[in-house]
C-alpha cells in the first residue's frame, strides 16, 4: 500500500514493543521496563512520528475504556507508553501544559494496573464552582502574555468577533435605514413612546470603522507574525532537547541487509549482519536518507562479545544515548553516532503545523489591505468589493484543502493497521503468542480501525461545515453588493452574520458530529445505547444553542438597546439568568443521578470525548 512506508519506523518499534514487554514480573518491574525504553526513543523519532503518535494514543486509549483489564494490560502497558513518548516530545517542544497532561495520564495508568481507585473527591458546590471557574477564567487571561500560542488563540478569536461585528453591523444599519424609510420606526415609537433617532444611531454603529480596518490587516499580521517566529524558534534556535543529540537508538541483527522495500523501517538506526567469510560481525548504520553506511569496528572480536552479551536472544533491542556512546560511538574508526534532528526536518514539520495559517493570514492581510484602504492604492470602491468577493472563495478552497490534508493522515493510518492485522492473521509469525493474545491483537486493531474512521468522519464533517458556512459567507456578501439597499441586501447580510456564527459554533458542531456517530455505532452493537443517546441529544441541544447565541442573541441586544434600553437591559437579564440556569443544570452534582440510571442496566463504560478547538479558517 502507497501509505504504508510512511508509519514503517512507528509500526516496528510497536511490534518490537509488544514482543519484548516482560511478563510474569511484577507491575512495578514492568512499568520501570516501559520507562527505561521510551528513555531510548530520540526526539528524532518523536518529530517524524508525532502525528502517528497522538493517532495511535487517542484510539487506544479510546478502545480500553470500554474493555476490562483482564488479557488486556499489555495494551495498558503501550498506551502508558505513548504518553511517556508524548510527554517527552512536549517537554522538548516547550509546551509544559501538554507535558503536564499526559503525565497526569501516566499517572492513572499506573493506578489503574495497580487496583488503586481514584480519589473520591467531592464535587465543589454549583456556586463554589462558578467562582472557580472565574478565577480560572481571569488567571489565563493574566497569564495569556507569558504563552505565545495563547496570545495566537486570542488573537485569532478576537479577529473572528471583529468579522461577526463588521456583518452584524451591516444587517443592523441597513436593516435600520430600511425600517426608517417604510415608516416602521415611527409607528414604534408611537407605541413605545419614544423617539429614535435611527442616522444618530448608524453613526455610533460606523464611528469605529476606521480603528477596526486597522484591526482587519493587523489581527492577521500579528497571528503571522507569531507563527513565523514559533517557526523560526523551534528551526533555527532549538533547545538541547529539541536537537535530540543525547538519545537513544535501535540495533538489530540480522543475516543480510533489508531491502529498499523494508529498509525504511530501520532508519536512523543500526543493523548487525554476520561477515560472509568468517564469524566477525559487521556493523551498518541505515541514514535517514540514502544507503546503508558500513562502520569500521576497532575491535571485532570485543564488539562482538559485548553485542552477544547485550542482546542475548534478541534480535533486536533498544539502547540508551550512554550505551550508545559506550558500544558504538568509541567502538569505530569513524566515532559514528546516529544523526540528531535537523533543520530542514524541524523546519518541514513547522511548515505542516502553520501552513494553513500562514496562506490564510498572508492572503487576508493583503485583501484586506487593498479593499479597506482602497484610496491609499488607488483601486475604486466597486472594485474592492469585488474583490473581496473572489477572495471569499479561498476560504471554501481552505477548508476542502484541510480535509485532504486529514485524509491523507487517515490513509496512512489506516494502512498500518491493515497492515497489522495482515501480519496478525500469520501465526508463524507471532510463535511467542498463544492463539488467544493474537485474536485479541486482531480485536484490538480493528476497534482501533474503528475509533479512526469516526475521527475521521469528524475531521471530515467538520470541514464540510467550514466550507459550507464560507460559501454561506460568499453568497450572502456578493448579494447584498449586488441588490444593496433593499430588504433582499438586509437578508443578505444576516445571511453573512450566520456564517460567521457557524464558525463560531465549529467546536459545539465537531461534538455534535461527533455524537451522532457514536450514537451510530451503539446503535449497532447496541452497548451503552441509553447514556449514548442522552449525550446525543445534548450535544445536539448544546449545537442549537451556540448557534442562537452565536447569531442572534447579539444582534437583537444590539437592537434593543439602540432602540430601548430598558427593554435591553431585561432582554439581557434574561439572558444571564437562562445561561446561570444552563450552567447549573449541567453541573456533575445534578446530572449524576440521570447518568446513573441511564447506564445502570448495562456495563459501565466511559466514552472519551476529545473536543478540539475551532481550527479556523476565516479568521
């Protein structure tokens, strides 16, 4: 398969991972075993493989909350594993909170294997919780300029709310105009007894255009800005971890050297292959690019000795950036060592995470630019307008491009674990499992091929809904130029101030999507059906409820208050009131005793939701 080179390191070391982990000792003596090889695994290995990682992790992790631990601990050992990896490959990258989290995860792990039972901690009162919440809430906020990607996140948001206002104000002060001109206004003020002033009005809603075109260039050259120096920082200015110079590698022994259909598994590591002539061994290094490297042993018959006694039985094992140093760097002519990070690999991977964000940003700060100070550039108003209509069209290519981009990861994954489930259906190929541990490998691999086609669909959906709300955004803007002023141009634009809504809302959507697969597949299998559907329908509720929010609760304080504040300030208490409401109806103390009978009648199982943030596109 085209894909399946791509995980071929990743695959072999998990193979490897599951062929060596000890049995029959003590927890304790397997987790120090764990710990003792993910010290091994180069920060090298990590960067190629990260996104390989996370997937692998995230589905695993998944699929064991719903499996007991009997004939499963293995898989408990490999998870552990992958956190260990993940939160070294964090402490390096520099980013301390998903250190933290993975090793909190480790740390259940352990307490799991070891029969330990959470800490039954009491769940803080309804308004003990909303205060936390608050100081939680204003303690980021005041540490939001001490974490550079926080800044980025603010910034991106900040910059989406400026487009919801630029929309929001346009349906209001065309809506207003046309309301004046029918004689609306005046017969509410007849009613209401008031007077409204409606050009006084649109001039308070237009007064900050100028500041907020400086905004529409600025918000995304700041966030490119950013990324160019996050990029720049990790390619050119790495830490010592970053540069993965003290690391570990692998040595295998095998009889010949693989061929190019398998060598990409063996990358930056090392291979023992018996002399042809006599019994001396000789020792290659496989580079990350290119051919086998062979090395020039001082001492073969030392080397050799202290290989055999190394690897014993194994034919294949893991050894620290010392033993390294100790066996193989001072052992040959040429003080060979395994090739540490570079910055064209550094520099590739940088390029993957931002490279959205940066033709999102460069594209927009341009447009942006011309069409909002188009008598600096000498370009006419009609023009502008035009433009910025063409361009609206990057966004729709933007999202159907990161949806290639997410299949193209699913692809490969998907083709390691068909490939793994190929190997698994040879016996003689796993001699050292009895036939009951490799159908539970098989088990495994296919609800983990499950796990990885929701999250696909997801990544899938969500994009389609991004490329819907940009088309939304399109069509609605290039209307109301077209058919400006009249109701249609009014419609037109709450049109546009929807879309920006459904960007707003892409988060409450994924778990919505999310939901309804999961409710798909309990449908199917007809576990924990009940719970499913419950968190089905708040998902779907709490979608419902973004979106309103998102659309049209602003606009109508907005209205209100221009036109009658005291009805405003009702219309907001009511609306604090109603969120206060929402917030205590979820709280753990309320729900517990509804999830409780949901799932009573079946086995307890604890679905693990991963809610991503928004990852924008038009902002």
């Amino acid at each position: 398969m085209a894909y399946t080179k791509q995980n071929a390191a990743f695959q072999r070391d998990k193979q490897q991972f599951f062929q060596q982990l000890p049995e029959n000792k003590k927890i304790d003596d397997q987790f120090d075993w764990v710990d003792a090889r993910s010290e091994t695994i180069g920060y090298s290995f990590l960067l190629r493989n990260h996104t390989a990682l996370i997937e692998e992790f995230t589905q695993m992790w998944n699929v064991l909350q719903g499996e007991s631990i009997e004939d499963r601990e293995a898989f408990w050992f490999y998870s552990y594993y992958c956190a260990s990896l993940l939160e070294s490959f964090y402490l390096a990258y520099g980013q301390q909170g998903n250190a933290t989290r993975y090793a909190k995860i480790k740390q259940d792990i352990k307490n799991k294997l070891n029969g330990l039972e959470p800490e039954d901690v009491p769940e803080p009162q309804f308004i003990e919780s909303m205060y936390n919440a608050f100081i939680e809430g204003f303690s980021s906020l005041v540490k939001a300029p001490f974490h550079i990607s926080q800044i980025r996140d603010y910034v991106a948001y900040s910059n989406l709310c400026r487009i919801y206002w630029a929309f929001c104000r346009l349906t209001l002060t065309s809506g207003l105009r046309l309301a004046n001109s029918i004689g609306l206004i005046s017969k509410l003020d007849a009613v209401l007894g008031t007077h409204t002033d409606v050009e006084k009005i649109i001039g308070v809603f237009e007064a900050p255009i100028g500041v907020i075109n400086y905004f529409s260039v600025g918000f995304f050259l700041i966030r490119f800005a950013i990324d160019a120096g996050l990029l720049i920082k990790h390619t050119f200015f790495p830490n010592e971890l970053e540069k993965g110079a003290a690391s570990g590698c692998d040595i295998s022994k095998l009889e010949n050297l693989p061929g190019a259909a398998t060598i990409e598994q063996y990358r930056n590591n090392y291979i023992l292959v018996q002399s042809e002539h006599d019994d001396d061994p000789v020792l290659f290094y496989i580079p990350k690019v290119g051919q086998a490297q062979r090395l020039t042993l001082k001492d073969a018959a030392k080397f050799k000795r202290a290989m055999n006694e190394k690897m014993q039985n194994d034919l294949s094992i893991r050894l620290t950036a010392k033993e390294v140093k100790d066996l193989i760097t001072q052992e040959t002519d040429e003080n060979h060592s395994p090739e540490v990070t570079t910055r064209w690999e550094r520099f590739k991977h940088e390029l993957y995470k931002r490279h959205c964000n940066f033709a999102n940003d460069l594209v927009w700060a341009t447009v942006n630019f011309l069409t909002n100070f188009n008598t600096l550039v000498g370009i006419s108003g009609p023009a502008a307008i035009a433009i910025t209509s063409v361009f609206l069209c990057f966004d729709v290519a933007m999202a159907f491009y990161k949806c290639h981009l997410a299949k193209k990861e699913y692809l490969t994954k998907r083709s390691q674990y068909e490939q793994e489930i190929a190997d698994y259906m040879k016996p003689d190929n796993y001699n050292h499992l009895s036939e009951k541990q490799r159908l539970i490998h098989i088990d495994m691999l296919r609800k983990q091929l499950v796990e990885l086609e929701i999250s696909y669909k997801i990544k899938e959906s969500t994009s389609y809904y991004s490329a819907a709300a940009a088309a939304l955004l399109m069509i609605g803007f290039t209307a109301a130029m077209i058919f400006n002023p009249g109701l249609i141009a009014v419609a037109a634009f709450f049109v546009c101030t929807i879309a920006v809504g459904m960007y707003l809302s892409t988060g409450a959507y994924s778990k919505y999507a999310e939901m309804g697969l999961r409710l798909e597949q309990a449908e199917m299998t007809g576990k924990n059906l009940a719970l499913t559907r419950k968190e089905y329908e708040t998902a779907r509720n709490e979608f419902i409820f973004a979106m309103v929010k998102n659309t049209v609760v602003p606009m109508v304080l907005i209205a209100t208050f221009a036109i009658c504040w005291p009805a405003a300030v009702v219309l907001t208490a009511l609306y604090v009131g109603y969120e206060v409401y929402r917030a205590f109806s979820k709280h753990p103390g309320q729900q517990e005793a509804e999830q409780i009978a949901l799932a009573a009648p079946e086995e307890e199982v604890d679905l693990q939701n991963h809610e991503k943030a928004p990852d924008w596109c038009f902002v």
